[in-house]
C-alpha cells in the first residue's frame, strides 16, 4: 500500500524537526542517527533530540544555517525551497512560526495601549499599568 502524505496542523519544536530530519537522512536508523560522521552539518550537535551539555540551546539561525547549506550556499534557493516535507522546512527562514504573534515590538504595544485605554475608561489605574509595560519594552 503506498504511503499517503499526512497533513500536519501544528509545526514540531526546533529540537524535534532536528531529530526527525537526522531521521530522514539516516534512512529512519536512530542508531545511525548516534553514530553520524557528519561532523561539519550545523545541526549535527542536536541531531539527538536534545541539547548537548556542552552546546548552546539549538537557535532556528542554527537550522537556517543547514537550510543555505543545503541549497549550496544560496539564501535565495532556501527562500525558494520546495521541499515542503522536510522536517526543516518551516524553520528555513530562520524564524520560528510556533511563535508568530508572540511578544511584539513597541508599535504593537501602542496599538494593544490605545484598545485597552478606549476599552477601560472607567478605570485610571488602567492607564498607568499599561504606560509601565511600554516603558519596560522600550528599555530591552
């Protein structure tokens, strides 16, 4: 029976893409996965699963890093990547889409400022505690 294509809703951790393309590459062997040579691949710390004592935490720059590898060098090719079953793949850019609309820039908070003032007139105290957020942002 041919294997079907399988839709996934949710987009995997940095961590677990890792594990499952070093899976993908050793033909599903984890021992294979333990054992791999490839030394020089950005990933190839993480290719377990999970992070190395000796390691920094896996950024998505580090799976950006094995995505221009891959294309040869070229960060045009990996914008134009066509790949899309690659475990890789939703991490390419460099950005992960797990966290699309988390945190925000000051601008975002000055439209989030302006609903919660317009929402809560009734309440001073509203206004100052969303003054302290925008001072606490601008000053990271």
């Amino acid at each position: 029976m041919p294997k079907q294509n399988v839709c996934i809703t949710k987009v995997m951790t940095p961590s677990k893409s890792v594990r499952a393309y070093c899976l993908d590459c050793c033909c599903g062997s984890a021992y294979e996965v333990k054992l791999c040579p490839a030394g020089d691949c950005p990933i190839h710390p993480y290719r377990l699963g999970n992070r190395p004592s000796n390691c920094v935490p896996l950024s998505v720059k580090t799976i950006r890093a094995r995505c221009i590898d891959c294309s040869g060098g070229s960060e045009k090719d990996v914008a134009e990547c066509w790949n899309t079953e690659c475990a890789l793949y939703p991490f390419r850019m460099g950005k992960n889409p797990n966290r699309t609309g988390i945190g925000g820039n000051l601008k975002s908070l000055q439209k989030y400022k302006d609903e919660f003032i317009s929402n809560s007139e009734t309440d001073p105290e509203a206004d100052e505690d969303i003054y302290e957020l925008i001072a606490q942002d601008s000053k990271a």
